[in-house]
C-alpha cells in the first residue's frame, strides 16, 4: 500500500512537471527562426531593442544634409559629406578616422559634341539638364555631363548606331556590312556595363563613342517623366565611369596596390599603360540631344528589336549624321576621403565584420548611393544606443563610408587593399549600395549566406504590413523583365543562376563596394537594397526634390534598410557560430556546372573537355558543407576552430593565379563579366574560356576550379 501511494505520488508530480513545462513553452515568445546561436531568445531581445531605434525622420534629415550639394569624389563638398558623416559614427560611440587616399581622377575641362553634317542640322551638346519647377537643378557646381575615367581626344566622323554596344550588336552590323571603324559609335544605355560598350567599341575599331539614354528603356515609355513622374526627362543624362572594371577595380595607377598619400610614384604604372583607361573618348547624352543624331543617319533600318522610342525609324549609318566630339579631360591625382569607423570585438577581435556603403555622387545622389549612406547613419545610430546600453559584439564591427566608387569602386579597394591582412579573417562584407528607389526589397550574396538574408528579412517588419519576407515573397512572383539602367542595386538583384525553392536571392557580380572584398580577398558578402520605378540615375534630377516625392515620401523604407542592414551586423559579430551555409554553395556550383556542360557540348561538340572533375568538387563541398551544417545547428561550447574553418571555406574558392587575362580577379566561383560588366558570370574561368571556344584553356580552368572546390571542402573537414 505504502509502495503505491509513493508511485501515485511520482506519477502526479511527473504530470504536473510536464504540464507546468508545457504551460512555460506556451508563454514563449514565437521567434522566428535564427541561425548560429546557442541563446535564440537573448539575441532576439538584443535585436528588439535595436530595431526600435532606426527612426524615419533622422533618415530624411540625414538625406536632407548629404544632399544639399553637388558631392563628386575628391571635391570641397565631397569631403563635407565625409566629415558628417565622421560626426554621426562618432556620436554613436564609435572608434571614427577620415583616411585619405590618392588617387587618378578625371574631371571634366571641355566637353563638346556638334553635328557637323549633313548640312542645316544643328546639335550642339551636351545642353544643361532643365525641367520646369526642379528646386536644384540649377547649381553652378554642377558639373558637365561626361563620362569617367574616358580619354582626352577629338574625333570627328560618320555615325554608326550599334543598340546597346554589346559584341552581338558589333556582329549584327558586320553581317549587314556596316563598317565601324573610324567611325563614331552611337549606342544607348542598358543591358551591359557602359564601359563594356566602350570596350568593345574599341576592340572593333571605333574612332569614338556618344552613349545616350533612350526613352524606351527609362523614359516615357515606362511612365510619366520627371518632374510628373519617376522616369527621365528629355534632357537627362546618365554619367558614369567608363573605366574597364572588369580588367580591376580601384585607382587605375595601382592595381594590387593602396594608393595611399605617402606611395612613391615609382610604384604607380603610367596612366598610359593602365588597363583601366579608355584609349578612345567616350561622353554621354541626353536622348533630346541624341535625337537628331539618330534622326539623320541613313543606311539599312535598324534590326526591330534595336528600335527605340523617338518617333522615327532607326536606320544604322554610316552618315550622313556626321559628328565632331572634343573631349579635353582634366585628369590629376586627388585626394579622396573614406570613413572609417570602428567598434571592437570582446572575444574574437580579430574577425572584422565589415558593412560599407558610398558617398560620393555623380551630382547630388539622393537615391544613388545617400539613400544608402542615410540608412547606414540609422543603422549605426542603433548599435550605438546598445553600446551605450553597455552590450559589445563579440567580433569587431568596421562600418566603412566609401568615396570615389563611382570612377571605378576606388575608396573601397584602396582600403581593402591597404587592409588585406586583417581582411584574411573577416567574416563577412555587407553592402548597401542603393538602399531604397522603391518598395521591392531585394538582395544578392554569396550562396552560404543566402539564408542569412531571408532569415533576417523574417524578422524585420514592412512597411506593407507583415514582415518583409512575407512582401518579398509577394513581389517575387514571374512577372515580365524590367529595365536595369545601370550600376544601380537592381542590377544585381536578378534571379539567382541556381534554381531556389524560396525567395530569390541573386549572384554577386560587379558594379558596387563589395568587388574588392569577395572577387579580390575571398570576404563572403551580401548587396541589400529596395527598388523601384527610377528613371534619374546619374542625372542632376535624381536629388532631394525627386526622393521625397517618388522614392520613399515618409522615409518608411529607409528604416526598413536601416534595420534589415544593422541586423547583418549585429547577428554576424554576435553569433556562436557562424551563420554560413556551404550545403546550399555547393548545390548551386553544381547546377552551374551542369549548365556549363551542356554549353560546352553545344559550342564545341565532341571536344567538350570533362566536367566530371569539377563536378566531384562541387558534390565534394556539398558533401563537406552537410556534414558540418549538422553540427552548426547545435553550436559547441568552443567553436573557434568550426569558425575558422567556414571562414577558411570561401577563401580557398580563390584562385591563386587569378583569372585568364585579369589576374586582380581572383574568385573561381563568381566575377563581373567581361562583356556584361555589372552581371555575375559564375564559374567565370570555364565559360569566358567555352565563350572563345578556347579547348586548352577550358580544361585548365576546370582543374582549377576542381581544385579549388576540393581545397573548400576540405577546409571545413578540418572544422567539424
């Protein structure tokens, strides 16, 4: 009798245990799910307190004041912006210097374009950029519509239209017998890098080239114009640098090298020699100037898939449309001034997470890149309230205010390069280029962490109601292709290679600060921004007046980027283990692989080398990258050697040698295409050498990559 009461007595307490547990669970709070922490609950407390701080209004007044005037890199104002923005880091608590950098830039002297036949024709360009009621456009620093990083030169000749000046436009017009050397090549803007038109444009002989915006692809085809609407007036220009980026990025003079103020001239290589350097000139137009260019030119009629939207046929020349372009850049070296701030880690002080954002602007930059730089500010203005709340990441944060990223990514290589010693253990780069120009959240990175970014879109909640995970999903649906002006974020946020059962995330590839970090130094890294209807780039309009009446009104959107940037942060210097994912790297690599091969098979028959080399490397890492998921999931009490180990992964995807013909690029998984510029080609090694019907160069660079896959995987065999 005695025995049963004590199990009845066991069995009640057992229940009431359970039942008290169950009651406990219940009262949690419903987390989203959170990679590479062992307490979920108190990085998400942290991180409640965090999102609370970014604030809307301080975002526009930030906006407000980096805008107030034209800011290119290396001017008076240029360098007011870098001292603001000194002041916000260091009101925030942070470890704050200006560095300076030296570096070769062009500003414009004279810049002319005049149509000298056929005869009755007038065009003198480029006029100034003018809409009616726009409150900034008349600002004397302002300066001429030119291009980047283009030769000094005069040229005068017949005009030959090439579409976008892509090298299948270039054959196009050799099938249709229209010769285009020492000819002027008119060509409009999109679909490539500009400097990729430039560059083929050489290659094939041109004398010159004129690169206008055509209102089909950002003008009043898509809507009403500025000042109406969000699209290109008539009289926009897009400027923009023309420098052969994906030969290297950075100061043109010091490739592998900082430029720091104190490099002798004898480390620099001659500005003539630069492979960087246009050899021809290279000035962009408005479509009002560039229209009666185009008007004029006789020949056969464009193929119809190159007309554009000015109320003419296109015909492709030569002449009788003839033009003299005189270019006379001022070319110096100058100073640029990068931010640098920084807050040390407590336990891994040596494992920088990196965030960074430019500054300069071609004009005033509202949208490109100070809506950036303004949720960065929020961003920083977050992490500096838990600072003085007494909480310290356990990594080193370094958030990195660049300059000079519109000549050729210069104030972001310059640093990285000065820094590629302690940059060998950072965790991860995050990029803000374009923060906001609309609604539509996007985001590109390395495949590791593409699940990092969705993780933290799950907690970041949307202007739109729910969190912006759930408007990202929305937005995400097919729909038909949109035009992509340019460098701007939307450019690389197009859908991954690799097939994804889940938001799309897309591939990295050039045209923002994070080149030198991923493609150079091995740094995982991500692109983050919010887009939309945009049609000013690079133009005097895209400033203050245009942002707050179509880019984001109320600043809502700001703080969004605010908060989703500022968690990168925090949850990359905070983690136990670091949030990587090398199952889902490996599974992409082997879709590209695939997708090579059958390139391969197409493009060169029976002698398609084997891929299957390759490919055992890719199944490798994925292999490796399971393994040690398994074991990410619940992260050890001593993590440190799984952290150096995912940290060590993405680094032997390096290339030692760097890739054919442009040894700065380094990465073998992803690089800026030769012929695309902005867009990722992945594998790049393999399919530029299928591209040329190279067969040697082919199979040296699938052992390359094989081996680089093979060294990855093993790398995270050494962590688990």
């Amino acid at each position: 009798m005695k025995l049963l009461s004590t199990a009845l007595l066991f069995l009640f307490l057992i229940g009431a245990s359970l039942r008290a547990s169950d009651h406990a669970a219940k009262d949690q709070p419903d987390y989203p799910a959170i990679s590479g922490f062992r307490d979920v609950a108190a990085e998400h407390e942290l991180e409640k307190k965090f999102l609370a701080v970014p604030d809307p209004k301080l975002a526009e007044e930030h906006l407000r004041t980096l805008t107030k005037a034209p800011h290119i890199a290396g001017s008076p104002e240029d360098k007011a912006t870098a001292e603001y923005v000194a002041a916000k880091f260091r009101e925030a608590g942070l470890d704050t210097a200006i560095v300076e950098y030296k570096v070769w830039l062009n500003y414009p002297a004279e810049i002319r374009v005049d149509m000298t036949a056929p005869a009755g024709v007038e065009m003198h360009g480029p006029r100034p950029e003018h809409v009616d009621g726009d409150p900034f456009q008349d600002d004397p620093r302002i300066v001429t519509a030119y291009n980047g990083m283009s030769a000094s030169g005069d040229a005068e000749a017949d005009v030959v239209y090439a579409n976008y000046g892509s090298p299948e436009d270039f054959d196009k017009l050799k099938q249709l017998n229209v010769d285009v050397r020492g000819k002027i090549v008119i060509v409009r803007y999109g679909e490539n890098f500009r400097g990729v038109k430039a560059f083929v444009a050489q290659e094939r002989g041109a004398a010159g080239v004129i690169i206008y915006s055509d209102p089909k692809d950002d003008g009043y085809v898509r809507g009403d114009a500025y000042p109406k609407g969000p699209w290109r007036p008539a009289s926009a220009v897009q400027r923009g640098s023309v420098g052969f980026m994906f030969q290297f990025a950075g100061d043109p003079t010091t490739p592998d090298l900082a430029s720091t103020t104190s490099l002798p001239d004898s480390k620099r290589i001659s500005p003539a020699d630069s492979e960087q350097l246009t050899k021809i000139p290279v000035t962009p137009l408005s479509y009002a100037d560039a229209t009666p260019i185009l008007e004029h030119l006789a020949g056969p009629p464009s193929p119809r898939e190159w007309q554009g939207a000015l109320p003419f046929t296109y015909h492709v020349g030569p002449g009788p449309a003839r033009v003299k372009i005189h270019l006379k850049q001022d070319y110096q070296y100058r100073t640029i001034w990068d931010v640098i701030g920084k807050i040390p880690g407590t336990s891994s002080p040596n494992e920088w997470v990196v965030a960074g954002n430019h500054r300069d602007a071609w004009v005033y930059g509202a949208v490109d890149p100070n809506s950036g730089t303004a949720a960065m500010l929020e961003s920083v203005h977050g992490i500096g309230e838990l600072l003085k709340s007494g909480w310290k990441p356990k990594r080193t944060i370094v958030f990195g205010s660049w300059d000079a990223e519109e000549e050729g990514l210069i104030g972001s290589t310059e640093w990285g390069e000065d820094h590629a010693q302690e940059l060998s253990n950072a965790a991860a780069y995050f990029n803000m280029d374009v923060a906001v120009s609309g609604k539509k959240f996007g985001a590109s990175g390395v495949p590791s962490l593409k699940d990092f970014i969705r993780e933290i879109t799950r907690t970041v909640p949307s202007p739109q109601g729910g969190t912006v995970y759930e408007a990202w999903q929305k937005a995400s649906q097919p729909k038909e292709s949109s035009f992509h002006p340019g460098e701007t974020s939307t450019s690389t946020f197009r859908p991954p290679s690799a097939s994804q059962g889940d938001v799309p995330v897309g591939d990295l590839g050039s045209g923002s600060d994070y080149t030198v970090f991923l493609q150079h130094l091995g740094v995982p890294s991500t692109d983050v921004g919010s887009t939309g209807e945009y049609g000013v780039y690079h133009s005097a309009f895209d400033n203050f007046a245009w942002f707050k009446k179509f880019g984001d009104p109320d600043f809502v959107y700001e703080q969004q980027m605010s908060r989703i940037y500022g968690l990168e942060v925090l949850r990359m210097a905070n983690a136990d283990v670091l949030p990587y994912n090398y199952e889902e790297y490996g599974k992409e690599i082997v879709v590209y692989l695939e997708t090579a091969k059958t390139k391969a098979r197409d493009r060169l028959g029976d002698k398609a080398p084997d891929f299957a080399a390759a490919l055992e490397g890719a199944r490798h890492l994925q292999e490796a990258g399971a393994k040690i998921l398994q074991k990410q999931h619940k992260p050890p009490a001593s993590p440190e050697r799984m952290n150096a180990a995912l940290r060590e992964a993405e680094r032997q995807l390096l290339i030692p040698e760097g890739l054919p013909n442009r040894p700065w690029y380094h990465h073998a998984i992803y690089a800026p295409g030769q012929y695309t510029g902005y867009a990722a080609v992945v594998i790049p090694g393999i399919n530029e050498a299928i591209d040329r019907a190279d067969i040697p160069r082919t199979q040296r660079q699938i052992a390359a990559l094989a081996s680089a896959l093979h060294r990855s995987a093993l790398a995270l065999e050494r962590g688990r």
